[in-house]
C-alpha cells in the first residue's frame, strides 16, 4: 500500500514539497502524504478528478481496518481532511460519508474473518507482532465488545479490534452490530468535524499541526492503557498471578 501511495503522490506533490522531504522513495512520499493531506487531496482532485480520490479514500480505508499489514495508514486525520474537501464543494459529502462508511465495515469484517480462520496460525508465524495483539486485548478486557466501537478512535487497535475479535470467537452478529455503529459514529464525527470546521482560517493555514494533534489525541488512549497494562502487570507478579492469566472479555 506504501509504494502505491507512492507511485502517486510524486506525480502529485510539488517540486518544493519533494526537496522539502529531504529525500525520495516510499516511506519519504507517503509521509508526505499523512503530513499534507490538504495539499496532496487537492492535487489528486484537480489532476485525476473526485471519482480517482473516491476510490483511493476508500482503498486507504478498508486497507487500515481490514488487513492487519497496515495498520500505520491514516485514519481519522484522512476522514477530517475529506469533510473539509466536501465543505469546500469539491468532494461530496455524501459520497465521502457513504464511502468511509462502507469501506470502514466492509475491512472489519474481512478482518474478523482472517481472525477466526487463520489468526492463531499468523500468531504462531509471527506475522503479526504480539505486542499488537495484547495492546487490543487490554482494551477489551476494560471495554468488552464495545472496544469494536472505541477502537475506530484508536490508532492500531482499530486494525487489530476485529482481528482479536475473530480469534476470541466474538460472535458474528454482535460484532456486526458494533462494527456497524462504529462506522457510522466514527464517519459522521470525523467527516462531520472537517465539513464544518476545516476550511476555518486557523485550520486551513495550519493544517499539518491539525494532523498532528489529531493524530497525538488518539494515540493517548493507547499510551494510557500501555502504562495501565504495566502497573497491573507488575502488581499481578507482586501478588502471585501469571502473566497472560486472563480471558478477553467480549461481553
């Protein structure tokens, strides 16, 4: 997904955002491109049309929440950025909305099933990192079942949610319900806050700190659950229990 993001972004960037980057290649373009979404949407837009970037929001999307390969691509930060481009009339915000939300349960879905036919396999391969794994599981045991709707608010667990999801057996209509009011709760907010509040002057003229914040605010979930686990972790060992003792709650 990286290199396809880059095979396009360098066509669409600037001459002065590539030497801006310091250097070439696939990790440079799509950092770019999480960094200046105005700017690279806006291109996108005007050389390739809405219909190009409806399509690749939408890769982007189901990509995130449904393979658990990429968990690093944009998130909450790409739906902001599509509601300010349907505020100023160039997307449409009904397509956007329609777009983000179907991809967004389409790739849950997808997900939940690669977890519950060869999740242990790819765990017992390594192919997915463990600490990712845990990171999920500490929410669930706090939230339960609702950690599929939180999770859309998560960095990394919002691709790992269904995927722990299928591997616990979480049955599949009460995943559904959640991986369904998820989306729609995560679509309409994001979305919601870019059409209304993107093209304000403050916003437009500082967008990458925008980002940036948006990006720090829902990581500090992660980083707050990662201490939490640890305290518990060392008082288990204190207190006599085993590590990894207990059971994800799905309830």
């Amino acid at each position: 997904m990286v290199v396809c993001l880059s095979a396009v972004l360098p066509g669409v960037a600037s001459a002065g955002e590539i030497a801006a980057s310091g250097s070439s290649g696939p990790l440079a373009g799509f950092i770019s491109f999480i960094l200046h979404l105005d700017k690279h949407l806006a291109a996108l837009i005007q050389q390739h049309g809405p219909n190009s970037v409806y399509a690749l929001l939408f890769a982007i999307v189901f990509a995130e929440t449904g393979l658990v390969l990429t968990p690093f691509l944009p998130g909450d930060s790409l739906l902001f950025a599509a509601g300010a481009f349907a505020g100023m009339g160039q997307l449409d915000v009904w397509i956007v909305s329609g777009i983000f939300v179907v991809s967004a349960i389409l790739g849950d879905a997808v997900n939940y099933a690669v977890g519950a036919s060869v999740g242990k396999a790819l765990l017992a391969r390594g192919v997915v990192k463990q600490e990712h794994i845990a990171k999920t599981e500490e929410f669930y045991k706090k939230y339960g079942g609702k950690t599929v709707v939180l999770a859309r608010f998560v960095p990394i667990v919002r691709t790992f949610a269904p995927f722990v999801a299928g591997i616990g057996s979480m049955p599949y209509d009460r995943f559904a319900s959640y991986n369904v009011g998820g989306a729609l709760l995560w679509t309409v907010l994001f979305v919601g806050a870019g059409f209304f509040f993107g093209n304000l002057p403050f916003v437009r003229k500082n967008f990458t700190l925008v980002v940036l914040g948006i990006v720090a605010v829902s990581v500090v979930p992660v980083i707050f659950e990662i201490i939490q686990a640890r305290r518990e972790a060392k008082s288990g060992k204190h207190g006599g229990e085993g590590s990894g003792g207990g059971s994800t709650n799905f309830a």
